[in-house]
C-alpha cells in the first residue's frame, strides 16, 4: 500500500520453498507427511501402509501363480526366467509413477474422480507407449540373445502387458481408495 519495497525473494528463498514442498509431497506419497513423521508411531504408520502393501503381495501371489501354470516351459528355456526380475521391476515401476502421478493429481484437484475415465485413459495411453517400448528393447535383446525371434516375441508381449497391468493398477486403485474416501496417499506407496 505504501508502494515502498519491504524485502527482497532470493532465489534460494524461492529453491528452499521448492524443496520444502517437494519434501512434503513425496513424504505424503509414502504413507506420511512432514509432520506424521513425528507424531505418529511407526505402528501407526505401518498400519496406513500395510493394506496396499498386502495387496501388491496378494497381486502378486497371483502372478506367480500365473507362473506356475508355465513351469513346464521355464524348464525348457531356462534364460526366460532371467528376464522375469526385469520384466517385474520395469511394470512395478510404471505402477507406482502412475499411482503417484494420480495420487497429486488427486491432491492437487488436476484429477476429478467424476472423471476417471479420462485419467484412466489418460495413463493407459501413456503406459502404451511405454509397454511398446520397453518390450521393443528387452525382446530384441531377447531375441539375440537367444537367438530366436519367438523368444523375443514372448519376451516383447510379457513386458508389454506387464507394464500396461501395471499401469492400468497403478491409476485405478488411487481413484477406488479416493472414492471410498480411503487416505489414497497410503495407496501410492505399494503400487
């Protein structure tokens, strides 16, 4: 009002608000928050996580069941089973960026669970891309390594519906847990 400079915003005023929020948003993204980390116990913490942690293990369970369906071929080509840790981080990882991703959007008011299609769509046509090409690169890797091309085509169509299972997951159980008004920050933390 008196038109008079009262202070000046450094840049690092402006980097140290940056880290701070970003600092809080991946602590909420874990199950917590700056402060939940001193006020509540471990126990408690624990038990926020636990649900979406047994979840991911019960989802789990059933992929290796899936596999199990498959040990007569694992014993055949034994180098499939080598690409299965691989396969398994790369969708766990596009799994959890899509639950984060959904989990601020949520937080942030950018994702609306009236319209969940559209951010269902939205990460499915991100995970697409993602599926093609990583499947790309670890069957071409597949296939000379092994030196067939049907064994790169097995390991492509794993990675590929993996990632996009993954991603699919990932966006969907945040927008169930919202709207179950479950806190979805715990949600993000075990997709």
């Amino acid at each position: 009002q008196t038109q008079k400079l009262l202070g000046v915003i450094t840049a690092d005023d402006v980097i140290d608000v940056i880290e701070h929020e970003v600092t809080e948003d991946a602590l909420r993204t874990a199950g917590s928050d700056a402060a939940g980390l001193e006020r509540r116990s471990p126990t408690r913490i624990a038990l926020l996580r636990l649900p979406w942690i047994l979840a991911t293990m019960f989802i789990e369970l059933l992929a290796g069941f899936v596999i199990h369906f498959y040990d007569a071929t694992l014993a055949h080509v034994l180098l499939l089973a080598s690409f299965m840790p691989i396969i398994s981080a790369i969708s766990g990882n596009t799994g959890l960026q899509s639950a984060t991703i959904i989990v601020r959007g949520l937080s942030g008011g950018q994702v609306q669970i009236a319209r969940w299609q559209h951010a269902v769509m939205r990460q499915l046509k991100t995970t697409l891309i993602l599926g093609a090409v990583t499947g790309l690169t670890l069957g071409t890797i597949g296939a000379l390594w092994y030196g067939k091309w049907t064994f790169g085509l097995v390991i492509l169509i794993g990675m590929f519906m993996a990632v996009n299972i993954a991603g699919v997951v990932g966006t969907v159980v945040p927008l169930i847990s919202s709207r179950l008004r479950f806190k979805t920050s715990s949600a993000s933390a075990s997709s």
